[in-house]
C-alpha cells in the first residue's frame, strides 16, 4: 500500500527529459519512467512522471473522435489506431523524445498505400473533479459511429480496415465490431463487413491485475475525487461482461472462418514489469488468444506502444504483420464490391444498404411515457453480458417484483433498444397456457416457421408443434448465425408446464419478468436476478409529468410539487402513476385537474384507485385494482395447508411501516396473559402462528405464511436490528378491500395488547417499545366511536397506558388512565381494588411528570382507602405507602418520607422476613433517604446489610448483589473513604462484565464512576466538578437505588427516582 501511495504521487509539473541519443530503441531504455504509468498504461511522452498524470483537476480538453494522422488519395486500406486506459490519440503513440507519433513518421514509407487515423475517447478513470460515465460499450458505439461518418465523407465505405489497438481501446475493438455485425442501421454494418483485423498490443482479454486498485481506500489515493468505476470494473480478471465480450468476440471470429472469411488476429504481450510492482501489467495468458500465434515487445505496458525507429524489433513484428495483412486488402475490397454488387447495389451505395432480413416479434410498445431508471438500465446490461455456460442460455436475467413496478416495461425498451444485437427478438406472453400458446405460433410465422394447422389445441403445450418448430430453430442457431433474444413476460405461475417451453441455446439470451422471486429457477445453472421495486421520487415525479406531457425542466415550481404530492399518495407505484396521468390528462385543464385530484384523493381514493374508465385504451389492461388478484389467487391455491392471504389481510391492519417479527414473539410469548374473551378475538386460523413453549415462541408457522407473499413481493423482508416485513401502501389498501365477515380491528388490538404485557413483563429489551408503540391502535377506532368502555377495554387501555408511560409518551398515556380511572369510578366505584389501580397509575404518570402535588393527592387517597379497606399491612398497602414516600422523597420532604418507609420496612420484617427481597429492597429505599440527607452511617449500615443478605442469599456475583455493592461503594465515596470506595467499585465492575451483557448500561455506569474516581485520585490531572460529570449511582433492577455519589438532592430527584409498579401483586413499588 505505501509503494502504491507513493507511486500515485509522484512529483508533478515536470516533463521527462529526452534521451541523447535519439536513435536508441525504446525497449532499451530505462523503464522508472514507464512504471510510474502503472494504472494508466497509455501515458504520454508528455506526462509527468508517476500517476498523477493520469488525473487531471479538471474535465481535460484532450481531443476525441477520429483525426486523420496521414490521408492518402488512393488509399487501398485504413489502419485506425486506438489508445487504452487514460490515454490520448496521440500522445499514447507518441515516443519519449519525439514531437509526433511515430505512425506518421515510420509508416507512410513502409505502406505508402495506407490512410492513418487515430481514435481518442474519455478513457479517464479518475479525476479529481468528475470522471466520465462511460461504459465500454458507449466508447464501443461511439467509435463504430465516428469511423463510419469518416469513412462515408471519405467515399471509402467499403475501403478494407485494420485495427491497431492498446490496452483498453482492444475492448473498445471487439465490441465496435461485435456491435457492427448485423446492425439493423445498415450503414453502420460496413465496418464489420471491411475488417481484415485487429492487432491486440497488451490487451486486457481476460482483466488486469491493475484494475482493483479501485479498492485502495480514497484517503489513501489523496488527490481523487471522481472515479469511472464502470470501466475499472470492466479490466478485473473476474469480470463477466469481460469474459462475454471475449466469448462473443471468439465464437464470431470462429463462426468467420467457419463461413469462409478469414478474420486476422494478432497479439502482442509485454515482456517487462513494473519496477516498483514488480509485475506486468496485462499478463500473457491475458493479452494473448489460445490457438493464435503470440508476439512479444521487450517493454513494459505504457512502452510497448512507443518506437523511436524503425530499427525497435517491436516495431519491427508489428511492421510485419501490417505487411502481410496488406496483400489481402485488395481482395478484400473486391469481395465487398462483388457482395455488393450481387445485390443489385452499386458499391459507392454500399453503406446504405443491408440484405439482412431481421424478425422482431414483440406485439407492443412501450408507453410514450416511458421513463428510464438509469441504475435499473445499466444492471439490466451489466447482467445480461455474464455468461453461464452450464446454462440452457449463456445470457438471462430474471426481472421480478412487485406487480406494477414496470418490470415489462423495462424489458420491452430493452428489446426496443438492441435490434442491432439481437435476430431475432421474440416476446412470449406466459401470463397462462393459452396466452403462451398464442405467443409461439406468432413467433413462428414470423420466422416464416411452418404451423400444422390441423393439430388438437388439447395437446399438451410442450408437444405442439408449433412450439417444437420455434425451440428447434432456436437451439440450432450456431456461432456464424446472429444472436437471438427471447422475453418471457409475465411469468408469475409455472405450475402449467412452463420450464419446459423455455427456450434454449448457444446464441440465446433470455429475459423473464415475474413477480416471483423465484423465477430464475426457470433457467437452471445459470440465471441472473434483478430487483424491480418502487420508483424513486424523482423518477416517479418525472414519469407523471411525461404522462401529462409537460417539459420536465420548463414546470413550473408549483406543478412540479403537485406533482411530488401525488406520487408520493401513489407511494411511486408506476401502475398507478401512469393510470392517475391518464385520468389527469383527460381534463382539459391539467394543471388544475391535479389540485383536483390531491383534494379528491383524501376523500374519494377508492373510487379513484378502482376506475377502469381507460380500458381498452392503454397499453395494459391491469389496474391498481386487479394487478395483484391472480397473484392472490395463486397464492391461495398454492398453500391450501397455510393461511398466507389471511396473513396479509391481517398485516394490513398494522399502523407501523415496519412489522417487526419481535411483535409476534412477543404476542406469543404474552398471549398467556389475555383475557380467554380476548384471545377469542383472533381468527382459529392464526392461532398456530402465536405458538409458544416454555417461553419460547416458535416461528415456524409465521415464516411458512410470510413466505409466499415475499415471494410474490406482496410483502418485502426488512433487516436490521429488529427484522420484519413491510407492505406497500397501495396492496395494503388493496387487502383492506377484502376485510369483510371479520372482526379485524379487534383481532389486531389482541395482538398487539398481548405484546404489550409481554414487553412490560420482560423488561430486558426496553429499546424495541419506542417501535411497538408505532402499532398501537387508537381504542376508539378500534371499539367503536363513542363506545363505552367494559371490563376488558379498561384493561385493554390501561395495558397501553404503561406501555405509553414507560416510553415516555405522558400525553397518551394520561390520557388512557384517566378514561379507566372515571370509568371504573363510576361502574366498580371509588374503592374497589381495580378503581385504585387506575388511581396508581394515574399518580404514577403525573409523578413521572414532576407533577408531584397532583401524584401525592391520588397516592394519599389510594393509601388511606387501602389501609382501611385492606390493612395496613397489606402488600397493596405498603406499595401505596412507599409511592408516597418516593413523592415525598422528590419533594424534598425527608422527614415524611422516612417515617412511611419506616413503617414499610418493619412490617415487610414481621411479616416476609428480613432476608425477603421485598424487605431488602424496603430497606435500600430508607437507605437512600438517608443517603440524601447526608445521614452517612445510618445508610452505610442499612446498605452493609442488603449487601450481605444479598450474597448469601442470591451470590456474591447476581445484579442484584452487585447493585448493593455499588451502592455502598458510593456512600463510602460519600464518606471520604476513597480507597475502599474505588476498590468496592472496581469490585463491582468485574462482577458485572462477567454476568452482564456487553454494553450494558449498569456496567457502563460503574465504569464512568471508577475512572472519575480515579481521577480525582492525587497524581491525577485536576479534574472540573460539574454535575454532568457524575456518574449515576446504582441503577433500576431491583426497586429504587439511589445513585448519585454526592448530595445533589434535587438532581436525584428530579433524575433518578424511576419507579415501575406492579400494583395489588408482591412486588414492591419503589
């Protein structure tokens, strides 16, 4: 890596000094200064030593195109030259030392008969502004294009042509020519017709090395800004369109020679390495073909393209082959001209003309307001160049996903935008038997395949005639013959037999759209997937506006936001934003007919969503309301023995995007603690998803029944910390349709309420509530507008409320328990035990509040009714006694808060015992209150004590030991027995990094107060004592704790005071 770095940045603004001797060879020569062109093998003469001269600050204004180096009026052959990675059309040829390249000065005596050109595209792979986009097979059209323009002003259209080719530009060769080949615009199939051949000099075939060094990291690199990834992607040696485009490029050649027209391959290699490497470039098993006889130049990459005279053995071959290539050039010019001329056509119209009869066999268009999905565009090419060649097809790509997403649409500009690569392009409609039987005999009269007319529509699909006729043709396509490619749309269900009418063989590519994501199975060994989902805003806000035929750059601001609006409604479905364009665009007025529209959606968008007033007038018959209906209905079928469709109405009814797999767990696991009336609620069907043993839920029905609809993209699988499903808003509205003949609202407040009590008995996972609440229904909608509230909404709504509290959320769970708390008064009355239990809760989240004098006027009232009611030893009792004393503790009113917790901590003695872990923990509380008061001793003997009973009780390393003796680590802190405090926490510390998980916040408290305190410690560097710098004291698990390690009592009020009750049973409220 430091070789590497320092490579990159070599010095800048300096030229190379030229040798003295001008007629020494340029293999001969030292080769430091071509090993600093290690990426950029086509360095100039006038490149500054190491790799930076291959990254301009700026966009350069090197020249592109074609430029002719040496024209010649009775030329009989070109030879174009063409540069390779980061190189310039003349620079890249051009000699340390020299003023020109040396094709101008070695050539013209040696061919007097040749026109020299010279290529030069944007080969920049990085730069510090902005790198270039290109892909190779862009600088491939671009080159085919640009040549044949030169060629046609030149009247040398039919004239023969060489290739003299470096490094990259040999790719950018094989695919002009390939793309040549059979290219529907006749004129651009001249090129392929006058080739004689290509001369390869250090290219690539199989990837370089070179190329990864796109992942040295970019801080490392410095000066980058901007890489071309595209094309560095293209040179690794384990590319696939690289290995295609050398596959196709072979099996042309193959098929030339084969067909009688030799095809000339020469390839050269490099025989030096980089100095500071200490590898070649582009190895020989890369840079050569096997079979074909390989020539070496004793260079290293960026050298082996740079000869001083004519006396460099290099130039030498090269001078070879480009003499022996000439004699065929005149033969190959007559026998253009007699093709040509068999025809009828005379030769000066030869770049006009094309005999090739092409069948394209696709009954539709796509829309005219198509909109590219630039990402989706180039997979879509990237994918269909890797070769699988254990595959039926070498090339295919399964497109799946949500109905509705475009998928057809993509494939069809596809096929639209390569007739120059494919003969033929058939497009199958397997939508269902039928429907594909219809698509093979279209497909078959327009290969001009003979159909037996008297055949039983009733045979099986795979034996019709037909159907065999188009396969044969299909597989006997051999390397000579044009590629083929073949659409199979809509394949959603295969249950009919259709793997065995896929197509096969060697010259096929195949493209299958599907809203099953297992699609590619259809074509084993060897397909590729590509994921159409949802469109981005502004690709959706662009398709709208093309639909209502508006200039994307000229709308104005507002247009443009009514736009964004409703596509945003249409969660950027394309279905649904090209059928909403159709309806807006058939008022006169569309600018105002979208303002209508975003108002009437709010109130009427069933109506809009279901209109099929445009049928039989756009391109698709299908609907936002019947797009997914024989998915549903296949899924139905399909699963007889599970209840995916039921599951999804279900899901439907969730508030949250996002439905996480926790809930389920957690509504598992809590179903135990729903009323019998309230499990009732669910649907028996579901039942076996909320399966639970032991505390464990088991998930395996869940999964069996989410399955099918990801499959289909009716649901999408979402990861992360707390995985789970989403639906998209339009199939939940869809599946809401069929809600009909169920109690839903009240299935879903089931689920959702049983999670609640699960997350409220755990405790452990307080994190995912903030997500469980975003499903918390509304009680009202859920029971009914102005429904009173019984016995088992009261219950319902006071789970929620704690669910509320304990997140915080103070508004909404006050709410609830004073809607409870007023019902129960007036149904059980002001006593009764339930009515106090919603006065508890109440108090509890006006104490939360800081509302202390409203939370000690209810915990008076439920204290004194319980005393009377129960006794003043009664468990509830003593939580409604130590409630007040905490909201006495906050109020700074000591003296009544230790006399209550007290009078609890002795009669939880008389009555559980003194080592009873409510006694302990009646006991820390009285501690803590002395701990406030600065009452130092009276804590540490009560705290010594929990500590104790705790170990021999419960273990010396259990949390609730611990926290005792973190506790008393503080008030020995407190007391100014620093040492023993700082030993005792360090103590504490290692119990808990051994029992507790990683990162857990009581580990992370004890931490925080024994480095502070060791800095504090003499010796250590003065340290600011601010409140923010202390460390929390203690921590919730096992009642209240006090925390803090010095008396900053309204701090620990107002702070650490957290209490979680756990009315009418045994455990203590703190």
């Amino acid at each position: 890596m430091k070789k590497f770095s320092r490579l990159l940045k070599g010095k800048k603004g300096k030229e190379p000094r030229a040798t003295s001797d001008a007629t020494t060879s340029n293999q001969q020569r030292d080769t430091n200064n071509s090993a600093t062109s290690a990426l950029s093998p086509s360095s100039s003469s006038t490149d500054q030593p190491g790799l930076l001269s291959t990254i301009p600050e700026t966009v350069p204004s090197f020249p592109d195109g074609v430029k002719v180096w040496v024209d010649c009026p009775d030329a009989a052959f070109d030879i174009c030259f063409v540069h390779g990675l980061s190189g310039d059309r003349d620079a890249t040829w051009t000699a340390h030392g020299q003023s020109a390249p040396w094709p101008t000065m070695l050539l013209p005596d040696k061919l007097p008969k040749a026109r020299l050109l010279t290529y030069g595209y944007d080969a920049y792979v990085v730069r510090k502004s902005v790198a270039g986009t290109n892909r190779l097979i862009d600088h491939a059209t671009n080159l085919l294009s640009d040549l044949t323009t030169d060629r046609a002003l030149c009247n040398a259209s039919s004239r023969p042509l060489i290739f003299v080719a470096h490094s990259l530009g040999g790719l950018v060769c094989k695919e002009a020519i390939l793309l040549s080949r059979n290219h529907p615009e006749s004129h651009l199939c001249d090129v392929f017709d006058c080739v004689i051949g290509v001369i390869f000099m250090g290219t690539p075939h199989q990837g370089s090395w070179m190329a990864h060094w796109a992942t040295v990291p970019t801080n490392a690199l410095g000066f980058v800004k901007s890489t071309n990834k595209t094309l560095l992607d293209a040179l690794k040696t384990d590319n696939q369109i690289l290995q295609s485009t050398q596959s196709r490029f072979l099996s042309m050649v193959r098929g030339l020679r084969e067909g009688g027209k030799h095809f000339q391959v020469t390839c050269f290699f490099e025989e030096l390495q980089l100095p500071v490497f200490g590898r070649v470039v582009v190895t020989r098993e890369s840079a050569t073909f096997e079979s074909y006889m390989p020539l070496s130049i004793h260079a290293d990459h960026s050298n082996m393209v740079k000869f001083n005279s004519a006396d460099d053995n290099g130039f030498k071959r090269l001078l070879g082959e480009l003499m022996r290539w000439e004699k065929s050039a005149s033969s190959r010019q007559q026998t253009v001209r007699e093709a040509v001329s068999s025809r009828g056509v005379s030769a000066d119209s030869a770049d006009t003309v094309r005999p090739v009869e092409r069948h394209y066999a696709v009954p539709l268009e796509t829309v005219s307001s198509y909109t590219q999905r630039d990402e989706l565009w180039h997979d879509l090419g990237e994918k269909l160049q890797m070769r699988h060649e254990k595959a039926g097809v070498p090339f295919a790509v399964a497109i799946y996903g949500l109905g509705g997403t475009g998928k057809s649409q993509l494939a069809l500009k596809y096929a639209e935008s390569y007739k120059s690569r494919y003969n033929p392009i058939l497009w199958i409609d397997a939508t269902d038997e039928d429907t594909t039987r219809s698509s093979f005999q279209r497909c078959a009269r327009a290969l001009g395949l003979p159909q037996d007319q008297t055949e039983k529509q009733s045979a099986a699909l795979a034996d019709a005639s037909v159907v065999q006729a188009v396969l044969r043709w299909l597989k006997g396509r051999t390397s000579a013959e044009d590629e083929w490619l073949v659409v199979i749309d809509n394949a959603d269900d295969f249950n009919w037999g259709l793997k065995n009418v896929v197509p096969s063989g060697e010259r096929g590519s195949i493209i299958i759209t599907s809203q099953d994501d297992r699609s590619s199975m259809l074509i084993p060994k060897g397909c590729e997937r590509l994921h159409v989902d949802v469109m981005s805003s502004s690709e959706a806000t662009t398709l709208l506006l093309q639909r209502l035929h508006w200039n994307t750059d000229s709308v104005s601001d507002n247009v443009r936001k009514n736009c964004e609006e409703v596509v945003n409604k249409l969660e950027f479905l394309a279905l649904a934003i090209d059928l909403a364009g159709a309806y807006i665009s058939n008022d006169p007025n569309p600018e105002h007919a979208i303002t209508q529209y975003l108002s009437d959606f709010d109130t009427h968008r069933n109506e809009l969503l279901q209109m099929n007033s445009f049928r039989g007038l756009l391109p698709t018959e299908k609907t936002v309301w019947t797009v997914w209906d024989k998915t549903l209905q296949k899924i139905t079928e399909d699963y007889p023995s599970l209840q995916p469709g039921l599951l999804l109405t279900f899901l439907a009814h969730f508030k949250g995007n996002i439905i996480q797999d926790e809930i389920f767990r957690l509504a598992a696991v809590g179903s135990d603690f729903l009323e019998d009336e309230l499990f009732e609620k669910l649907p028996t069907e579901l039942w076996g998803l909320l399966t639970a043993e032991n505390g464990k839920w088991d998930s395996f029905q869940y999964r069996q029944n989410w399955g099918p609809l990801v499959r289909y993209s009716l649901l999408q699988r979402v990861d992360g910390d707390w995985p789970g499903v989403r639906m998209h808003g339009l199939v939940q509205w869809r599946t809401l349709q069929n809600d009909h003949g169920r109690q839903w609202p009240w299935s879903y407040m089931a689920l959702i309420t049983a999670a609640c009590r699960q997350i409220e008995e755990e405790k452990q996972q307080p994190e995912f509530r903030r997500h469980l609440i975003v499903h918390i229904p509304d009680i009202h909608d859920a029971f009914g507008k102005g429904t009173e509230l019984g016995a088992l909404e009261c219950s319902i709504a006071s789970t929620l409320g704690l669910v509320y509290r304990g997140e915080g959320r103070w508004t909404q769970a006050e709410m609830l328990f004073v809607q409870v708390m007023e019902t129960r008064k007036t149904k059980l009355g002001a006593d009764h035990p339930d009515t106090l239990s919603s006065m508890a809760e109440l108090a509890l989240t006006y104490w939360d509040q800081g509302r202390w004098n409203e939370a000690e006027k209810l915990e008076v009232k439920v204290t004194e009714i319980r005393g009377a009611k129960l006794g003043a030893d009664h468990p509830d009792t003593l939580i409604s006694m130590n409630n007040l004393a905490s909201t006495y503790k906050a109020q700074g009113r000591w003296n009544e808060a230790e006399k209550l917790q007290m009078q609890v901590m002795e009669t939880r003695k008389m009555k559980l015992g003194a080592d009873h872990p409510n006694t302990l923990i009646s006991m820390n509380n009285l501690a803590s209150t002395y701990w406030n008061q600065g009452r130092w001793n009276e804590a540490e003997k009560l705290e010594m004590q929990v500590m104790e009973t705790r170990k021999t009780k419960l273990g010396a390393d259990h949390p609730g030991t611990l926290m005792s003796v973190a506790n008393l680590a503080f008030t020995w802190k407190s007391q100014g027995r620093d040492d023993e405090a700082i030993e005792l926490m360090d103590q504490c510390v290692q119990g808990r990094l051994l029992v507790l998980p990683t990162g857990h916040p009581d580990t992370e408290a004890s931490l925080s107060a024994l480095h502070l305190w060791r800095a504090e410690e003499p010796g250590q560097p003065e340290r600011q004592r601010t409140l923010e710098t202390r460390a929390p004291r203690g921590n919730l698990g096992q009642g209240l704790e006090h925390y803090i390690s010095y008396p900053f009592m309204r701090l620990w009020q107002l702070a650490t005071i957290r209490r979680d009750v756990q009315l009418g049973g045994n455990h203590d409220e703190i």
